[in-house]
C-alpha cells in the first residue's frame, strides 16, 4: 500500500501534525509506505516528492507550516503555469506511475474542489479540511482556527493596556474576508467591546456612539475587534466586494485603518488600528489544535484502510464523521446571523456594530 | 432581582470569565443587582460579600483564579468551623436575608453535590460545572481544562529538548487523581511518547521495553506523560489507593518520581522526572476557556432569567444545554477505555503502558 | 515627606514595575507618603490624583500599561488645552499646594526636557528613562524594550513558518521611527536574513538580490525585519522625513508594505508584509524588562532619599548610575554604525541593506 | 581551516543559536570547514560527527536544546565507560586525526577545566560559557539565564492566582544548587513576597512570621521562591550539603516541599509547593538569551580567527572580553551579599529568610 500526502493552499498551523498522524496510522496500521508531495498538487506536476516515514514526521507535531510546502494557485484544471491549460490528465498519470493508492488531500475549500474533481476522475481521495477562517462547511471546527483566535486574544490583552493607558480607542483588524468567525470568537476571548464581521454591516456612528459613552462614563477606553471583511452598513454589499478586491487608498491600510479615520473625525480620545496579518496564521498550534488536527489525520487514515474514498473527515459536535467531497467544495460557512456566540456576545452587551 | 454569585471548590482559569459574563448578563438583560459571595459557601456563613458591578468585573475576563476568593473544604452540612455541625440552616436564613432570588454555584461534584442538597431544601440555585481535571458528568468539556492541557503541551515540548539533547527519558506528572483526560489530551499534544492514565494500569516492563527499543533505535529519547493517579498493573486497586491518600516515602515525590526509580534500575539512559504541580491551574486562561466561560455564564443567567432552578448548564457537542443538580453531584466522568482519543493514540504507536 | 509620581509619554511594559517599586522603596525607607499623579503632567493641570500603597502598587507589577494614565501630548510649557500658553507657573503653584517634596518623572525624551525645565524652576525631580525604542541617551538599557525585542521575535517565529511552508519573502515592519534598536535586535534574535533601520538607508536592488539568491539556492524563502523609519537609499533624508511626517499613498501601508510593493516587481517568490504596530509595546513586561523597572525604581528612590535632585536614573554596563536631566533632554541614542551587534550580523551574512 | 564545535554537560536554551553564530562566521568569514561533534567529549572518543553548514544551521536559532547533543559525565581524564582511565591521548589524536585546527568547547566550569587541561596538553581550544545558572566566574551573564528566570517568573505569575484565590502560601523551588541567582531575579520578576537562596541560610520562623503577618494584614497570601539549595539557617552547611547530596525522606520532594511540611505546622493558611524541575532549561530560547548566545558565537569565532586559543568569552558590563580558561575553571560566582538586586529585593520588603 503505497499513500500519497500534499497540503494545499494557504499554510496553518497544525497541518504538520495531520502529516504526522496520517503518515504514523498508515505505517502502524496498514504497514503503508507514505509519500508527501511537495507544494501541493504542484508536486505532482513537477515531481517534487518527500518520503514520509517515523524518522521524518518525528518532530514535526508542534512545528508551524508545512513540512512539505504549500501552493496556493496551483489548479490542475486550470494550471497557471501553462496559460490556464487544463493539464489533470498528466497529474494522474503521474499518480499512476507512482503506485499510489490513494491520495490524502489536506486543504480548504479550494482544494477540495480539485480534490472532488480528481476523484470523479477516479483518483481514490480522502479529504482533510483546513481552514484557518473556520468557513468550510459541515465541519464545526477546523485545526489552525484555535490558534488563530488565541493570537488574536494576545494581542488584544495587549492592545487594552495600551488602550486603557492612554484612554484610546484601539482597533486591531483580523483575518476573514467571508466569514467572521476569527473576529468573533478572538474578540470575545480578547474582551473587545465591539466586535465587527462581514456576515452583520456595520454603521460608524453605532461604533462612535460606544467609543462617546464609554469616553464619558469612565472605562475611557474601548477595544475593537474587526475582520478584514467587515464593512460598513451603508456600503452596499457590491461596493465592498470591490474595496475588498482592489482596495482604493483610504483601505490600502486595510479595514481597520479606514474605520480609525472615520471614528477619529468623530471623536475627541486618539483612535489607533493595527492590522495583525500574517502572524495570525504562522507558528506553533494550540494544544487544542494539535489534538484535532492529529484526530483528522488519524480519521482521514481510517477512511484510507476502509476505501472509503471521495470523502472529507469532519467534525460534528464532538464526534469524527465523514462527508462527501462534493459537499463541501467551493461552499462557505458564514457566522449564521442566530447563533448562540452571537447573541451571548450582544447579550453581555457588546456591540456588533448596529 | 437580586443574584449571589459562589465559586467553591479548587481554582481553576476561567472562573472570572464566568463571573464576568453571568454579571453582565444578568445586569444587561434583567437589570439584576448582582452579589459575589468571598470564599465559596464560606462567605454565606462568616458573611463575606463583594458587589459586583460593570466596572468590577470590567478587567477580569483574562485574570486566572477568582476574584471572589474560594475555599475547598467548606461544606455547610459539615461545616469544618464546627465541628462537622449541619449549619445549612443558618445559611439559608443569611441568603433570605440578603433578599437573594437566585444563586450561582460555579464549582465542581463537591460543590454540585452541596448545591443539589440545598436546592432540596428550597435554595433556588444554578450551577456552571467546574473541573481543572474535565472529569464531571453530562458536560463534555468544562474550562480551565483546555488551560492545564495547553500548560501540559508546552511542559512536553520543553523537556522534549532536554530529553533528545541528552538521549534521556524525560517524565511529566501531571494532574488528574481519578481521570486520566489531562494527562490525555497533554499527552497527545505534547507528542509524548508514552501516556500513563489511572483508568489504565500499566505495566512498568512494558514502558521500560519502549524506552529501550527507542533507546536502541535511534531516537535515543522517551517522553512519558503520566497522571498523578496511574498506578501499575500489579499493584491493586485498594493499595493504589491507599499510596495516593497516605503517600509512602517512595512516592513522596509523586507517581511521575516512583516510576522514575523503577525504570532507571531497568535502562542505560538516564531518567528523570518532572511534575508539573500547581502551574497546571493557574494563570490566564486560554481564549478556549475565556469563550467556554463566558457561555456558560451567559447559559446560567438564561437559566435564572427563565427561574429554571436547581439545574447546571453543560456543554453536550457543540450545545449549551443544562442537566438537574441532582445528575452531576458526587459522580466522575472518567476516560471511557474505547474513547476515540485513547484509540487514536494507540493506533498512532503511542504506549499506554500495556 | 510626601512623594509624586507620574507617567509620561506612550506607554511601555514596566511602567507599572516602575511605579510599584519607587512606591514600597519609599514607604520602606522613608516612611514616605506617596502620591500617583494621573495622565502625565496633565493630571498637576487638572489635578487628578490617585493615592498610592502597598495595597494599591501590590499587584501590578507584571501588568503591562500604567495604572497612572498617561498622555503624549500634554506640555505645560505649550499647553494643548489653552492655546499653547505656558502653564508651568500653575503646575508649580499646584505641587507647592499638594505638599510634594519631591516628583518621579518616568518618561521619554519629551517628559525629559519638560521635567529639566521644571527642575531648574526649583521643582525637585528625579527622572526614569522610558523608551520602547531604546534610544534615550547615556543609559544602555531602559525597560520595555526586551519586552518589544521579545514579540518582534516571536512575530518573526510566525512569520518564519508561513515563509518556508510557501517560498515566500515576509516582511516584518517594527516599531523605531529614528532609531533602529528594535528591529536590529528583534532581526538578530527572530533569525531574519535582512535587518533595516533608519541609520543605513538600504538598496532595494541589494535587497532583492538577497531575495533573489536565496530563492535560487535553495532556502527559498527570505525573511527581512524593517524599522518604521528605515528608507532606500536613493531618498534623500529630506525626502524620507516627509514621508514619515505626512505619508503619501504608497507609504499608507508602512515602509514595510512600501518595500514589498518594491521588491514584487522584482521577485518570482510571493512578497508579503505585516506591520507589527501597538502590540510591540503592550502587555505584561518580559522578566528582564521587570527586574530592570525594578531596579530603575529603587534608584529613583535613592535618590530622592539623598535629595540628589535634577537627575536621571540610567543602567551603565551593568550598573546603576545617574546623570543630569538636562544632559538627557531632546538627544536621541541611534544605533552606531560600529555597533558591536550590527558587525555581528554583517559578520554572520545578514543583509543590511548594502 | 577546519574547526570542531561540542556542547558539554547539562543542556540549556541558546546552545542552537551559540552553534549557528560559530558555525555561520567560521564560513562567513574564514571559509572554514565546520564539524560538529556529538554528546560532547564522548563523541572525540567514540568518534561521532555531524557536518555543519548554513543549510544544517539555518533553522537552529531558535531551538532549545543542541542538535549535536550533550553528555554531562564524559571526562576523558577519568572515563567513565573506562574505569576511569585517563583517555585525553587517544581523544588529542583523533583530533589531529580529523585535521581540527581548533576545537569550540560551550559548556559549563567542568567543561572549562576539561578545556584548560586539553589546552595545556597543546590542543588549539576556545570556550563558550554556558549556565543555566548564571553562576560561571568572570563573566556577568551567559545565555539560558534569562530563559530560565522567565519560566520562573511565568510560573509565579501562575502560582499567584491560586495562592490568591485561596489565600494559600505557595512555594516555587527553582533550580539553584549553589548560587541563587535564578531564584533572585526569578522571585523579583514574579513579585514573590519571599526569596531564599543558598547564600542566605533562612529562619524558618522568619518566613513563617512573613506568612502569618499577611494572612493578618490583609493581603492573605504569601508566594516564596526558594533555590533548591537554599537551606534553613539552624542546619550546618555539611548537613545541609549531606542533605543536598543524599536527601532523606523529608527532602525527597525537595526543599520546597521540606519548607511548606515546616511552615504548615506553623500557619492557619494551607501551604503548597511546586518544584519547578526540568521545565526551567528545556524549551526555545527567549529574545535576550538568543541574542547573547549569537554574540557569543560570533566573539568565539573571532577568537579562532585571532588564533587566540585557551581562552573563554565573556560578557562584562555590555562588552564582549575574553578570559583564560584557567581563570574559569572549577570556580563558581556567588550572589555577593552586597549585590544590588539583594538590596533591591530587601529595601522593598522582600523577605530573604532573616
């Protein structure tokens, strides 16, 4: 039995730990010999393979990233280094050559759009969710987002002694373009007073009018937590797709920066953003992400000694279950407008932006 | 209306994150006058108060421990000032007194159990479950665990270095007196090589044999994760016990230092043993356990706004749901021995001492 | 003997290790009375106060922020509030009505040059150097800065991750608008390949060809830390100081997100920045940043025990001293070219930008 | 050029980033030839090498541990494995075997004798000084230092909580045999109420007068910080050193432990002690220790370029110097009863145990 692994799409922490779990289940269950390929299905274009045993994936678990590279343009239907040529014919072809007998694909929704489409083609594929955002569907939570609130959490105790010191407003701008689910969870986690998503428009002088009563009831300070998709409510959603896909000056600063000049015009205390990008995805995961990621690796392994193929390993409650690919490609999970993190937040008094 | 707030029982990260949200909640949604006890159930007998307040529980989301102060031996149908005298009554006149319609009992099966009774007796009571060690019953997870594991995860990593640098067997003691799920999940977190739980007895020779085979084999280390209530398969039950309430002078420095002794006449390399103690519960919580006590403070006040008494909020899946006191009291929710966890580990090659 | 403290200029992690300390030293040894002036030298304007004690200073010390407010604009030699006019006469008026023997200036250059001015008016004060960035004169070291040189680091670890996983340049912007104290040492230690700071105005080409070089051989990713103030070499200082007082467009983003739009057109590798921002000096204070505060406390309080007033605490070597105020006041401490550390880096084959 | 590099006696966080700073400026600057040997000595005996370059190098800096491993028993003027046979000809051969034209030695004041002797026998060695204990002669800090005080600094941030929350006494034992460095600045950056080191034998009753006057003043709890050979002042230092070297029953838990069996019998509050163990000097390093480590590194390697050999770098003040081995090895640096810190930590009422 001859398995091969490739992580695709943008990197997150914990993706090294499902390589490890995968890799080690399929050697001490099915005594497989496992292959990662590099760069995502890149790899399998140009060749560029890792062998995978114990010795490798030994010291990985805690490690950020990926051990073997990842690509976050490379469709096979649409290959960019050939002028968008569809080119999976040969991407299989080179699968078969190898010997492999399955493929573990661990991505987001992207990927596993690719991964559906292989597998209709008859590549015998199982499908390990990733997504920092938390946005893929049927799976209540992927590893890497854990991490990512905990960041976000950080630096905003961090930001609320600055804020509290200097009686501020402090922004801090998450990731999350679809999907708020980092801003929700690091802004409850962070104590944000305002919390602010794509799924629920926001009106600025809601926000102002926070920032005014606390400046006069005496906090004097007031923390706000916004994803980079958030936008105001007076933006049609058209417009705002069009900031988010090629920003004009005022959003060069992302989201964040843009709401701190529109606050500071309406406020006396000093208004201050910061944009925490790319550390929010990078580094070591979370206990808790590294738990979950070698389950869905260890999940993704029994679906591989059943062939059970075609599928995706979710979580659902508490429980380790299986969807078909199809499912879930090209589909996203946004914060449902009911949900019960939702209405604590508001509940306990914080505003989203209404 | 006016609500008391007790934590009892042991600290545990988190504790302010629900008193924090069951305030705000009850004072955003009822316009609820708001009471800490000091102390636990202590503070309703020596009558210890703190006001709680938007600007009091303002600062403490991140803050380990309570604010409220906790006392783990005051039970008022025993009361310890007293000889063990039933006093109960005396603290149901001082709550009349107080004019409290409700109390919260955040604190684990002691406390749940106490609650339960003074329910009986009329006391309109909420409970949150509370339990560094993650072993109540009818909860999945409660907070501060999620803290201990991830405190757990970085022990692990730290001694994996000392271990691969000096080719040595490297033991972590952790909590977990009658439920091995800290040892567990920081286990597997913390890539342990072995994972001693009191659910599983195990068998010295067999841990020995690991360490040598990876002596032998090249990876020259062994991490081995132990709770501080795993026992060895030979010795009973009953005499387990008894080490563990009236410790001999071989375990005097823990499960983590006996084991140490046992293997060291078996093995060339060097062993040694660290436990980890009472860093495992305190400090900030993790933003895990800051999102889970903020529901289950949010879930609590939801149960005394609806006059739902004598119940405790739980976490079934990904649902706030709530369970009768009479449920929870007195009973451990220990690692079912075909949990998907524990088969995980074994499948990844991990040893449980078998 | 009634003794003022208070806080001015941005906020730094030890601030309040600075306030706890003077406070217990004065208490201890002089059975000092002890007051905390709020928001810099605005609170001797509008006369806010906050009484301090062992109860009061006994938890902070690891708190990130001050507990006395503080404010960056507020001199009272040009007064904000009024129109710029000097209010110096009143603040003196007021200390001379509060009974204060004497004042703690902890602060920057700014509060410095203001507390120099006040001294030669007669008010007896002793000044704590405070500079995130590390470029107060004659002293080595002041407190915070570890604290920022530890999260540029971790942010580095991060970025680290992503950079390898996908064959990138990442590029991490710092805080040091003239000095380049953070990023040199917060390069160093985060292992960047290029270190940037305003003393070396940089090539891009070179910078590139670092890149470049290092897509080809085989690391296949760079990872370059820049200081807020850093500049190409082809902009003259004029031009660069322009751009740091009122940023056009393309520097919106920060000199970080300038340079990768610069090193883009150049690269096949994806280019991506991230601006640290506020968090660099947020938070809890690093163990070394507490002692350090510590220690700078204690000698404020020495000092003013020896009525040796006019005087600054500073950290020579490894020993406390003391100079003038107004030897302090306005001069700035940038990296020097021979810089041990930064021979150091050239040495090891970190680019600088040459 | 050919040039060794070894890692001797216990590990320590910085090592990693001693090695890249060596290895990086050897190539760098003399286009030297790198070898490393592994598990110090033992590998120039039992012949065990790892090539060295900048690919081997490039992701160490920020590992804890030391990736050519270390043995803290090999003695090559009395091996072990040999009955004590003086073995230094056979290693001095296979040095001039391997053709080293110098040999870097990172170790500890037993390493350094090693060194020195080596030395005089004609070998061309330069020393590293490595402490995790702060406690080598001449220079004023070595890497690992820093790390370990703040772990200790973290856990009694952690401990706080707990010892708050139930007005406990809680005790921390730190590493520390002989010198007491690391409780020092471990206690004074995590605000314990009392430290105890080994050069100021404490009063037990001193310490409990401590503990039971905070319990009555009304802060209610004590955090102590205790080095593991501190000792009470009552026993005799060759009591004390048989009970540091062959612990009786009552110190199998450690000194802490012995200390809370002490004071329990002597306080109403519960005390609690956790030692601290091998968490202290496992793990990535901090920002400050990789740094000094770097500096190291690269001062070492000025030296072998000099071709001044028998010497040790060391830190004084800021500077980078240099000293004979000989004037290093078998002395210990004490914390001096006059040093600053000490009274520091007295003048703002620390208890030292008199």
């Amino acid at each position: 039995m001859h398995i091969g692994i490739l992580t695709g799409g943008g990197d997150c922490p914990g993706l090294n730990a499902v390589i490890r779990a995968v890799t080690l289940a399929l050697i001490k269950q099915c005594g497989a010999h496992v292959t990662g390929i590099r760069r995502g299905f890149l790899g399998l274009l140009d060749r560029q393979l890792l062998p995978l045993d114990e010795a490798v994936v030994g010291g990985i678990l805690a490690q950020g990233g990926t051990i073997l590279g990842t690509h976050n343009r490379c469709d096979p239907f649409h290959y960019f280094a050939e002028g968008g040529a569809d080119v999976s014919a040969r991407l299989i072809a080179y699968v078969q050559e190898l010997g492999l007998d399955a493929l573990v694909v661990i991505g987001g929704d992207g990927s596993m759009a690719i991964a559906d489409k292989l597998s209709r083609l008859g590549l015998p594929i199982v499908g390990v969710p990733k997504t920092i955002d938390n946005d893929l569907c049927l799976t209540d939570r992927s590893f890497g987002f854990d991490s990512a609130v905990s960041i976000v959490a950080e630096a905003l105790d961090r930001l609320e002694t600055t804020a509290r010191s200097h009686g501020r407003v402090m922004i801090a701008e998450t990731m999350g373009r679809y999907a708020g689910w980092i801003a929700l969870e690091g802004g409850i986690a962070g104590a944000a007073d305002v919390i602010l998503i794509p799924e629920l428009p926001y009106s600025v002088a809601a926000v102002a009018e926070v920032c005014r009563r606390r400046e006069q009831e005496g906090a004097g300070h007031t923390l706000i937590c916004i994803a980079e998709g958030a936008h105001p409510r007076n933006e049609s959603m058209v417009v705002s797709q069009t900031l988010v896909d090629s920003p004009d000056p005022l959003r060069l600063g992302g989201v964040g920066a843009a709401l701190a000049h529109q606050l500071q015009s309406r406020l006396n205390s000093e208004v201050r953003s910061t944009m925490l990008g790319h550390v929010q995805r990078g580094g070591s995961p979370t206990a808790f992400d590294r738990i979950l990621a070698t389950q869905f690796g260890w999940a993704a392994a029994q679906l591989i000694k059943d062939a059970r193929f075609g599928r995706m390993v979710v979580l659902q409650g508490s429980e380790m279950r299986d969807v078909a690919l199809a499912e879930v490609a090209g589909r996203n999970r946004l914060v449902p407008l009911n949900h019960p993190l939702l209405l604590t937040a508001q509940g306990l008094g914080l505003c989203l932006g209404q």
